[in-house]
C-alpha cells in the first residue's frame, strides 16, 4: 500500500510539473519577422496598466505564428504603423510604431513600462536569448528588439522611452 502512495504522488507530482511547463509557454514567446509578421506583449486584460502588468504580461501577435504558441491577436485597428528593421552582423531584429491604445482601452495616461527577459518571467522572444519591449499608451509608441546580446537589448534604460531606447522609424 505504501508503494502504491508513493508511486500515486511521484506520478501525481511529474503531472502538474509537466502541466506547469506546458502552461509556462502558452503566450509568453513572441517572435519577430518583418512589418507584417510580430508579436510583442501587452497586459492579458483589455485595459490594462502597462508597468502594473509587468509580471503578466502575454504576447499579441499580428497573426497567428509558429513559434509564439499561445498568442493573442492583436485587436483590429490597434497596430497604425509598423517598421521592421534587421542587424545581420550584431545579430538583432526589431520592430518599432505607432499604436491606437484606445482599441484594447489603455490609457492614454499611461506612461507605460518594459517587458524583458526578467519580467514577465518565462517570456521570450524566439530564436534569441534576450528582448527588449516598450509599450507607451500616452505617447501612442511600441518597440521590441530581439537580441542575442545584452548590450543590443538594453534594459536598465526603461524610463527613456521607446525612441531613446531602440532606434528606429516610429
């Protein structure tokens, strides 16, 4: 009997890890290919606080992707503009614009935050070790940079904003 329990618990326990995996991924891997093709994370309630929910924060895709498992659609009309730009010798991709906050009801008060690697924790971006995320509903403004270096994705700098932070065309 005691083999029995012991058996039903070690059984029991390699259940809910696997569960626990499996749930780690859904909706936390973004993933970033061109203007058209992008996933970046937002709050998983429509009006969310951006820096509130930077613990819970889910990736939003453009359309469904391969490897971003588990992703929400963006809303329809909430990307306004979208520029994709690629570093093939430093090893980076990303993409920076213009958003309607209004369509998913942030606020456009909300000074926004920084999604990483640190927070959400379990989040990614596919085919990189590191990632950088700004969204800023009162300044219409969102940028992802997928990195294979730390020095390409720079977190600490997260109050500077989204133009200060990754160059691009917003």
């Amino acid at each position: 009997m005691t083999k029995l329990i012991a058996s039903l618990a070690l059984s029991t326990l390699a259940l809910l890890a696997a569960v626990q995996a499996r749930k780690g991924n859904i909706g936390q891997i973004a993933q970033v290919q061109s203007a058209e093709n992008f996933c970046f994370f937002l709050p998983p309630m429509e009006g969310g606080n951006i820096a509130d929910n930077e613990d819970r924060a889910v990736a939003f895709c453009t359309k469904p992707m391969s490897k971003a498992p588990g992703a929400r659609l963006f809303p329809e009309g909430f990307i306004e503009s979208a520029h994709f730009k690629e570093n093939k010798e430093q090893n980076w991709v990303q993409v920076t614009g213009k958003m309607t906050p209004q369509v998913y009801s942030l606020s456009t008060k909300d000074g926004g935050g920084q999604y990483d690697v640190k927070a959400p924790v379990g989040t990614a971006c596919a085919d990189y070790k590191y990632f950088v995320n700004m969204v800023e509903p009162d300044g219409s403004l969102f940028c992802m940079r997928c990195c294979q270096t730390k020095e390409d994705c720079p977190v600490g700098k997260s109050t500077y904003g989204c133009r200060a932070v990754i160059d691009g065309k917003y």
